[in-house]
C-alpha cells in the first residue's frame, strides 16, 4: 500500500502540522505502508523528510496565497504526481493544498482526506481570508473527500457552513510529551513559555501588553519565545523595552517538550484555532495551560484547574491569569497534574496514530501480506 501526504509550506519544521504528518509518516511506514510526500516550496521540512528516508517531491509553484495561473499549474502537477506515483490514499494538510490536492485526486479516481489543521474560514478580522475559504470550502463539500476535523470546534465549523455530516470525522490530536521529576518549586520568577510562529493567526500584541502589565506591578517572571516566521522583527519590537531577561527569544528547537520539562507554564496567545497540538504537548509535559478562547482549545482546557481561558484580545485577563501562577507557584503543580491526567484520557499520540492508520487502511499491513 502507499499513501501519499500532502502540505502547502515546506519553510518551517516548527509548525504543528509538519509535526502531525511526521507522526503519520512513521507510523503508517511501521505499518509497512509506503510513504510520499509533497510539499509546497523548497524549504528546510523537505530537507528533515529526506533525512528521515522519505520520498519527497517538491511543489515550487504552490504558493500559500491564491494565485490562479501558479493554482493551476500546481494542479497539474499534483494530478501527474497521482498518476505516477498510483498512491491507494492521499491525505492532504493545510488550506492550500487540501483544495488543490482533493480536485486532483477526485480527477485521477483516488480516495482522498482533507486534514485542515484549524478551519480555514474562522470569521475573525484577523483571518482575511475566511470568507474565500467558506465559499471555497462549500464548494469543495461536494466532492467524495472526507475532511479530518482534529476537534469538535472543526466538525461543528464545517457543519455550520453546510457540509454533510457524512463526509466528517474527527480524530483528535494527539503529542508525544517529557516531564521530569526532578523538577520543583523554587523562588526563581514564574517561568512562562510559549511556541507559535510569528504569523497573522498568532495574537502577540495581547501577549505582550499582558507582559507589560506585570512587568509595570513589579511581578517576577519570564518569558520564553520559540518560534520563526514573516513578522519576528515586528514582535520583537512589542517586548524591546523589557528589562534584558526578562523576554528571550530562542528561535527553533527540534525537541521542544525538553524545553517545556524545564518550564512552570504554558502560553499560547492566538486569534484562531484548530485542536492546538502545543497545548496538548504542554498538557503531555504536566504543564498548566494559559490560553486564549478560539477553536477547540476549550476542549483541552479545564477552567480553573489545569489552566485558564483568556477572552480573544482580553490582554487584562491574560494578565491576571497569568499573576495567578506568579501569586501562587504552587498552583503550577496542581494544574500541571490535572493537565497530564486529561492528556492521557484522551490526547495521547498512539491513540491518535492508531485512528488514523485504520481510518486510512494501513493497520496490521505486515499481518495481511
């Protein structure tokens, strides 16, 4: 059997869904299946796949933004790339390629998913594309494709929109996570952390005017940044004037869960969502979550208890939320505690990838041969 899996962007390694088609990869590879990959540009994820052993195959016309003349011609090629590769399944992730990629495998007769990794058309001013995705997206429901929602927030977007219950199903995100016992409290400052790429749908002004807040009460904290992306200079520029060491920016990393084992509590600020999987990591690695209150992330959060939901752009909330770590450290541990027993409940990653290899048709491949 061979699956073939597709991604628009191929310029960052950090992003959960590189992560999540990694994790595909490998397990339905386990499973004897062999893997392909197509990807958007050519960035440093084709470069990691390659090393990994994977075939890949480099879509330089596939742009992120809509482009008629580049759409079409990525279009043919994906649907050659069909043809000659002849793959039993296509899973396609991302907006971009999730629609090119489900025209071209329904014009070459293959069974095709669409993973969407956060509905591509949440109405936010901050998502200036959604209401082209939601014609787009309606249009698209009408071809044999099932869509993957990785949350409940995404089936029930889909639904809302018009798209048939029958051709949704939703497997939740699962993150592998590291904790280590010997951590502890102590009377350093509260150590936050946060990954998210420096892009439209990440919400950094609220994050640092939460930060300025603190830092003007005189509140001992930190800060950890990870992530890349087109506007890095521009947050940067939003936690300048902060005392050095309070904010550091640390770029990439290839194991963030070491990071996050070495950290009290979880931030992510953002305008809109899927089912995040760094939450779900943070969640994997015993850390309270702080998060804002968009897409699935209410799933993954029990307010009060192993963390908090923060209204969209509420940088008061976030604030105080946050000074509840910073008053009392031992919350850390008690919410961290509550976040890992839910994570196992129901966010682990075998359980994820098993769904996936049997939704797919992969599982026990090695048993059938």
């Amino acid at each position: 059997m061979k699956v073939l899996i597709g991604m628009t962007r191929s310029d960052t390694i950090v992003s959960g869904s590189f992560k999540h088609i990694c994790q595909i990869g490998e397990k339905f590879r386990e499973e004897g299946a062999e893997v392909v990959y197509a990807l958007g540009g050519e960035g440093e994820a084709i470069t990691k796949l390659r090393a990994a052993g994977f075939k890949v195959h480099a879509l330089t016309s596939l742009k992120r933004d809509l482009s008629p003349l580049s759409d079409a011609w990525s279009l043919i090629k994906l649907m050659w790339l069909i043809i000659t590769e002849n793959p039993n399944v296509c899973s396609w992730h991302t907006a971009k390629i999730g629609a090119l990629g489900r025209i071209a495998a329904m014009l070459t007769f293959k069974r095709s998913y669409y993973v969407p990794h956060g509905v591509p058309f949440v109405n936010t001013p901050e998502n200036k594309g959604y209401k082209k995705y939601q014609k787009l997206e309606k249009i698209l429901s009408y071809l044999p494709s099932k869509i993957i929602g990785v949350c409940e927030f995404d089936k029930n977007e889909y639904l809302r929109i018009g798209v048939p219950n029958k051709k949704l199903l939703v497997i939740r995100n699962g993150m592998l996570g590291k904790y280590t016992d010997t951590w502890e409290l102590n009377t350093n400052p509260v150590h936050f952390i946060t990954a998210a790429r420096f892009e439209d749908q990440k919400d950094y002004i609220t994050l640092a005017k939460a930060c300025d807040t603190l830092l003007k009460q005189n509140k001992p904290f930190k800060l950890s940044i990870y992530g890349d992306g087109q506007y890095e200079e521009k947050v940067k520029a939003l936690f300048a004037h902060f005392p050095e060491g309070v904010i550091n920016f640390c770029g990439v990393v290839d194991n963030f869960a070491e990071k996050l084992a070495l950290a009290d509590v979880f931030i992510l600020s953002s305008f809109w969502e899927g089912l995040p999987r760094s939450i779900i990591e943070a969640m994997a690695c015993k850390k309270p979550v702080i998060s804002s209150n968009v897409g699935g992330c209410s799933e993954l959060i029990i307010e009060g208890e192993s963390g908090f939901l923060v209204p969209i752009r509420d940088n008061v909330t976030m604030a105080s939320v946050m000074n509840e770590y910073i008053s009392d450290k031992h919350k850390t541990v008690e919410h961290g505690d509550n976040a890992y027993k839910l994570y196992m409940q129901k966010y682990s990653l075998s359980v994820m990838l098993n769904n996936y290899a049997y939704e797919y048709g992969v599982t026990n491949m090695s048993d059938n041969k």
